[in-house]
C-alpha cells in the first residue's frame, strides 16, 4: 500500500518536523574526519523540501558502533556531519548539546523558528536506540510535530527505537508520519523491479560470502533472466565445483551456499572464466589464469575474458541490477574488473540499478554514479527489500 509522502503534508509553517536520516558516514577513525558524504548528500532534498513548506527540522542519525567510552567514542559525535550539512544545506545547521534527549535538547527544539535546522547526537549513544525503547521513544517524539523516514540505508533495523517505536508514538499521538523523498524514491525503484521490469533482467552479484546473500540470490533468481558472479563469492563455487582456488580461505559454510545454487550454473548463473590473481605475499607478482588458482597465490578480480563475456551481456540487457564489487577495487592495481562492470551499466541503455554499500562507493569513486538510473543508499536494506522481507519501520509510515 502506498505511503504518506512529504508532499502529502501541506504547508508546515510553525510545524517541527522529525526526520530520521542515515547520516552513518565514514570517518577517520583517529580525527573523526567525514570520508565521503554521500549520504547525508542524499538526505538534503528532502530537508530542502521541508524548508520551502516553512519547517523547521531536527535531524536523528546513528553513526557507527559506540564502544561505550567516551574517550574513543568523541569521533562518533554529529559535530562534524552537523557542520558539512549546513555546507550542503547553505544555513547554519545547529548541533543539540552532547546528549540525545534530554532538558538542554528539548529547550533547543522549542526555540526553533521556520527555517532551522537542528542535529541530534548520536542516537547509539544512548543505548535505549537499539532496544526500540518506548520511553526513549516518547522523549524524541515530543521534539516535534510531524516524523519523517528518510534512512533507507535503516528502514531494515526493525529494533531502532528511531525507526519504530518513535513513529509509533507519533501515531499514539495523533501526529503525521510519512517518508521522505529518498525513501519514496527506493520504493518506487525497487517496486518497479520487482514487479514490472523492462527485460531481459541481468544481475550482477560480487562481494565476500554467498552465504550472506542466499535468500537474496534465490530471489534474484525467480525474477531475473541471468545472474552474473563475481567477487570472492565467485572463488566459492569454483570450490564447490573442485576447482582450486589458491591459498584463498573459504569456509566450508560459504562452499556449501555456493554447492546449493550449482545446479543454476550455465542456464541463470554464469561464473568467471579467469581471474586476476596475486601471490599472498606479494600483491606486486600479478598474473592472470583460467581454471585452478596455484598454490600461494589468492584471487583478487576478475579477469580481461571475464569483464568481455560480462560486459556483451550488460549491454543487451534491459534492467541491470548490481550488488557487491567483482574484485578488491579499493586497491586501484585490482579495481579493473570493477571499473569496467560500472563502465558497462554506465553505457546499458537499460534500466541500471546499483545496491548500496560498497558497490555504490566504488561507482562514486569511479565517476559513474550520475550515469546510473539509481544508486541505492541501503546495502543492507535494499537486499532485504528485494528479498521481500516487510520493514516494521515503514509499516509504521501512514498510508495514502
């Protein structure tokens, strides 16, 4: 059932809206400092929007896995993020104190005028977020008049006080809940895929673990026409298979996921048919080899033949949905297999769909992200959206 959208609000003039957004960037881990700022990028239209119908806006975002210490936990502080979205937004963006909720952040939150733009701490720094913790969620809730979902890169975490129990006490009392434009536009994206895709659908799965993504593969399958594999997962069928792979570690639980989708192998998945490989102890001794990895030497990309075959496919296909890097592309002598799979969709004339996480990284990184018809912002989200799993957060959302 549709949802409630920022545009079904009306005029918020005087109103305090709370928005929930996925501010979890990357950072220094010694200096806190911001590495990439996609997302919050990805989170300002929507505060924009809200800002034009006369609103005032309290940012919530988690940021990393507090330890508990507040010595190593400083570079997980909003400071930062607080600072590079008012770069974004072009307005002072004000930073709520050093706790989440509490008498200083509600004083901040009352003040507010039409216009302002607040950010909370980090959620995760009070440890009720994670337990959907009805009293913490009640004390967020009276910020303000209006709540809005724009994490998708979250919607997955049904236990986040932020995602679930927070909308469910705007509910409680009688407040609007609805999505933001970035959370809208996931859905519709996705939705289409799922539903009414322009065909043939290609996949293309990298990444580390099969086992991770089973559910996620064996959905792809009932819905795509092929499925391209690539990344270290693709050195675990190879083993499935009795094929060598080197010195590379694949636990038996990653060969047994792989052993289980064999059967698809030549008619829905097709699997590398050579590889860039490296000795472990040496990434400057690269070679290339079809078949069995020799003994000291680790997988690292896919090969010349391998981005052909995969890139004649991505050219003739009419969706193209990818998740997970075909090679370790943060070292730039292995990024090849990467670049070239980003550089393929960027030419599809096809619907082309990259799902988060690292994938979506490496697209950024390469330039191509613009040239995509969509980049997720949710890894983890996107694949339990397609897998069909029902988010407790959006049902929280009011329908249309």
């Amino acid at each position: 059932m549709a949802k409630t959208t920022i545009a079904d609000l009306g005029d918020l003039r005087g109103k305090r809206v709370l928005i929930r957004v996925d501010f979890n960037v990357p950072l220094d881990k010694k200096t806190g400092a911001i590495k990439n700022d996609r997302r919050i990028r990805g989170a300002v239209p929507t505060i924009n929007a809200l800002l034009e119908k006369g609103a005032a806006v309290i940012a919530m975002t988690h940021v990393g896995r507090p330890s508990g210490d507040p010595a190593k936990d400083a570079v997980l502080k909003t400071d930062a993020i607080a600072a590079r979205l008012g770069e974004h937004l072009g307005r002072p963006v004000q930073k709520a104190g050093d706790s989440v909720t509490g008498p200083a952040v509600s004083a901040a939150a009352q003040t507010m005028k039409p216009g302002d733009v607040l950010v909370l701490e980090n959620l995760r720094f009070d440890p009720r977020e994670q337990k959907n913790d009805p009293t913490f969620a009640v004390e967020l809730a009276g910020l303000a008049d209006v709540y809005v979902n724009d994490a998708f890169g979250t919607c997955h975490n049904d236990k986040d006080a932020s995602m679930v129990a927070v909308p469910a006490a705007f509910k409680a009392a009688g407040r609007p809940r609805a999505v933001g434009l970035l959370v809208a536009k996931e859905l519709e994206i996705i939705d289409g895929l799922m539903t009414a895709p322009k065909r043939p659908v290609l996949s293309v799965m990298g990444g580390a673990k099969v086992s991770d993504k089973i559910n996620f593969i064996q959905a792809l399958l009932a819905k795509v026409d092929h499925l391209l594999i690539g990344g270290k997962m693709g050195y675990a069928f190879l083993k499935a298979q009795g094929t060598a792979v080197g010195s590379m570690e694949i636990p038996e639980e990653e060969v047994a996921a792989a052993k289980n989708l064999l059967p698809h192998v030549g008619s829905k998945i097709t699997l590398p048919v050579d590889s860039v490989v490296c000795k472990s102890d040496d990434l400057t001794a690269v070679e290339t080899v079809a078949g069995p990895i020799g003994a000291g030497y680790q997988g690292v990309d896919i090969g010349p033949e391998t981005v052909k075959l995969y890139s004649t496919k991505i050219a003739g296909a009419g969706t193209v949905i990818w998740n997970g890097p075909v090679g370790w592309f943060e070292q730039p002598a292995f990024s090849a297999g990467t670049r070239k799979i980003a550089e393929a969709m960027a030419n599809c004339p096809g619907i082309t769909v990259v799902g988060g996480g690292e994938t979506a990284e490496a697209v950024e990184q390469f330039g191509l992200d613009a040239k995509m018809t969509h980049v997720s912002t949710g890894g983890g989200a996107f694949l339990a959206y397609v897998e069909g799993k029902k988010f407790a957060s959006l049902a929280q959302i009011d329908d249309r």
